[in-house]
C-alpha cells in the first residue's frame, strides 16, 4: 500500500468517525451495535490468530469474547435500569447499570487469568510465528472497528450519564491499546527470531488487563455505595437554591447522591416561622421544579429558620 493510498484510507476512515459521531443514538442503541462490533472484532481476532499462531493474537482474542459478554450483559442491563420506578423499587432501577459494570470488570478478570495460563505454557514450549502480515491486517481492521465504536460509547456515556455505557466504552478503548502493544510484541518477535517475545508480551497485556478489571470493579462498587455528586454539579445545586431562597431564607445540610444515570439530593429549608405552610410548601415546589431542570431530584423538609439564641420561633405544646 503506498503512502497515498494509506493516507486516503486514515481520511476515509476519519469521516466515517464524523458521520457516526452526529448520530445521536440512545443506550440501547449504542450497545446493539456494540454487541455487534464484538462479534465482528471477536471472529477477525481469532482468525488472525488461527492463521500466525500467536499466542499475542489469542490473547487479543480471549478479551474480545469479553468484549461480547460484556456488551451483552450491559445491554440486558440498561434495560432493566430504564423501567419505570414502582412499589418495589420507587426510585427507580438505574443501579443496574453497575451490575453490568461489576460483571464486565469479574469476566475481565478472568480473561487475563486464562491469557497467563496460555502464554506461561507457550514461554515453556516456544513455537515460530507465521504468516504475520495477514494476520496482523486482521487484528488491525478488528481494532479500528473498537475505536469507532469505543467513541461513539464514551459520548454516549458522557451525554446520558450512563456508567454502563462508559465503562463499555473504556474497555473497548483499552482494547484498541491492547492491540497496539500486541502487534508490536508480535512484530519484535518474527522480525528478530526471539519467540519468547510473543508470550511475554501476552503476559504484559494480561497484567494491564487486570488493572483495567480492577478500575471497573472499583467504580461498580463505589456506585452502588451512593457516593455524592461532583463538586462542580453540587455548586451549581447551591447556586440554584440560593438564588431561590433570598435572604429570609436558607438551605442548610444538602446531601446528594448519584444512582447511575438518575441523580438525587435532599436539603433543609429554613423559613421564618411566622410563613404559612402553603408559603413554604410554595417555594419548596419551586427549588424542586429548578433542580428538576439540572436533572436532579430534590426532597425538601421544610422547618423554621432558628433565632440568634439557637430556640426555634415557636413553642412546643405542653
């Protein structure tokens, strides 16, 4: 392929990218075609490896079947996260996005424990790598179909606010450097004769796979402890609500926390005792309403504003 040809292939492929990245797909859009890009890259990864032998390429290919699983299980998932809230579960069921993600980051692990096993026998008993270059043109096409669509999961995951499209999107951008680190270990190892090259780097790949599970295993689990909303979304909470509240009024121990793509905070609202309740309960509809639009969903109890003295403007009957 001569330079010409090589730099209008990268520009044909660049505005595929573009074109992909203007359409505006929904979750479970997104991961159909996840779904389907890993079946793809899982068949060119195995046959590159069925046609040099490599145990680099197996390596590659053990993951990819990760990659199905993984889509597969997030896709079933998502699913589940966007029904409706009921009895049983009234606010909703968008925690399940992090059950993909803890599943994802479990088969990761896996995966690398079977790549170690298969590149320590190999480190053992060497064997000569052939027919590189095919090979190599399948694993390369495999991961430029990951790259389009490991962007195409991040902004997805960006715009909704989905864990599991993220998470997605980051092991499949893991992936795309995987490879990377695979077909130069490959290369190193026909082009200098040295064979314990192509399993030592399988090895290496298994290792940064597993930091890769941990990081998605740890964000699942942090998820599902309720941990609060960014600094920056909490500022503008506070801004909203003081922007409401004026200066007879106070918001007081805001607490938030975020449940995969839905996003809760509840407050104190101090009001001069002397308001009606239909005054109050007015203005907490509004800080409501105004949290709404930030898509936050705001609970607010209502208790009088406390006097210089700390003692409430009202008497408790006896």
């Amino acid at each position: 392929m001569t330079l010409r040809n090589s730099y209008s292939t990268l520009q044909q492929y660049t505005d595929y990218l573009r074109l992909i990245s203007m359409l505006n797909l929904r979750p479970r859009q997104l991961l159909l075609l996840s779904l389907l890009a890993a079946f793809v890259t899982m068949a060119l990864k195995t046959l590159a490896w069925y046609i040099t032998g490599s145990v680099g390429f197996l390596s590659d290919a053990i993951e990819s079947v990760v990659n199905v699983a993984g889509a597969g299980f997030a896709l079933f998932m998502v699913t589940l996260a966007r029904r409706p809230a009921d009895d049983s579960h009234p606010y909703g069921h968008s925690k399940a996005e992090y059950l993909s993600a803890a599943f994802e980051g479990g088969m990761i692990l896996l995966a690398a424990f079977a790549i170690c096993i298969t590149a320590i026998e190999r480190l053992i008993n060497p064997q000569p790598i052939s027919t590189l270059g095919i090979g190599t043109a399948f694993t390369v096409l495999a991961s430029l179909i990951n790259l389009a669509i490991a962007l195409l999961l991040l902004r997805g995951g960006k715009q909704h606010n989905s864990p599991a499209l993220e998470g997605d999107g980051k092991h499949l951008m893991t992936d795309v450097w995987t490879t990377v680190g695979v077909i130069i270990g490959v290369a190193l190892a026909a082009v200098s004769g040295y064979s314990w090259l192509d399993p030592l780097v399988a090895i290496a790949v298994a290792l940064h796979i597993v930091y890769e599970g941990y990081g998605i295993l740890f964000r699942a689990a942090n998820g599902l402890m309720d941990k609060a909303l960014p600094d920056e979304d909490i500022a503008k909470i506070e801004q909203t609500l003081a922007a409401i509240g004026g200066p007879e009024v106070s918001f007081i121990h805001l607490r938030t926390r975020a449940a995969a793509t839905l996003q809760f905070a509840q407050t104190d609202m101090q009001v001069p005792a002397h308001w009606t309740v239909e005054k109050a309960h007015k203005l907490a509809d509004e800080a409501e309403i105004a949290l709404l639009q930030l898509g936050i969903e705001l609970v607010v109890h209502v208790e009088p504003k406390e006097l210089a003295n700390g003692v409430t403007a009202y008497k408790v009957p006896t």
